[in-house]
C-alpha cells in the first residue's frame, strides 16, 4: 500500500486553492496577511527567445542544383527543419525520395508523406531518384540559392 508524504498532502492542497506548490500557497497567505493585494500569475510575460543559427547537410545536392534528401522515416523534427528551410530559403529546390511516400506521418494520422510534400510545396519519389531529376539542365537561379545558404550567417 502507497503511503502519501507530507510534502504531496501540502502540494495536493495547494493545488485545490489554485496553486502548484506549498510555496506558491504559503507565499498566497503571506502577502495576504500583510495587506498586499495581488493576484497570483495575474500577467504574462512575453519575450523572443535568441535565434539559434542551425546547420543542415543534404544528403544529395545533385550539380544540377536539385537537393534530394532521403527519408525512411519522416519524423516531426525534420517536417519543421524542412519547412524553416523552405522560409528562409524558397528558391532551393529540396526533393525527397521515401522508402514509401503512402506511409502515415504517425499512428493515427491520416496525412502521408506524400501528402505533407504536396501541402508544403515539395517534390517527392519512392525508392530512387527519378531520371527526369537526374536529367533536368542546371538551373543558375537554384545553384545560386545553394551557393547563399552555404554561407554561415553573421552572428
């Protein structure tokens, strides 16, 4: 059998008063008892916190100026580095080539891979690069794109 300790009881009844420690409640009463009146988490405050200038490295930056980047798995982490690329940098061309671009983004999601490349703009292959990728002239306006966000912004 569990046995509760005296620090959940006061934290468990703090809770019921709206707060989320001991501390925030006997500090509640404290102020109370000496006539100032304030309201608990009565304001927000709001700040940016400081960029942080990330890296990425593709995977295959063909010399046609076409980035295809290989995912088996596309997890959320790299759906939002892809899409902050994409802002900063609209005139890269990144293309992904899925093991399987009908897979799920997660469990109970209905939206594939595939779905995901159409609704944010991105090209996307199964299993190997298209020749038609492979094939298509350089282009100066991506190479160029490619050549800009190779260099490391000034902090």
């Amino acid at each position: 059998m569990a046995t509760t300790t005296r620090t959940s009881d006061v934290r468990r009844r703090a809770i019921l008063h709206g707060y989320r420690s001991g501390l925030e409640e006997r500090i509640a009463e404290e102020l109370a008892a000496k006539g100032i009146k304030v309201t608990f988490e009565g304001m927000k405050v709001f700040y940016t916190p400081p960029i942080k200038v990330r890296s990425y490295t593709p995977d295959w930056p063909l010399p046609n100026g076409i980035i295809v980047e290989t995912k088996g798995r596309f997890v959320t982490e790299d759906r939002q580095k892809h899409k902050n690329i994409k802002a900063e940098h609209p005139d890269l061309d990144i293309r992904f080539l899925f093991s399987n671009s009908k897979a799920k983004l997660s469990k109970g999601s209905k939206t594939t891979y595939a779905n995901w490349c159409d609704q944010y703009g991105f090209l996307y292959a199964d299993k190997s690069i298209p020749d038609a990728w492979l094939n298509e002239p350089k282009c100066p306006r991506k190479l160029a794109a490619i050549e800009r966000a190779s260099k490391k912004p000034k902090a």
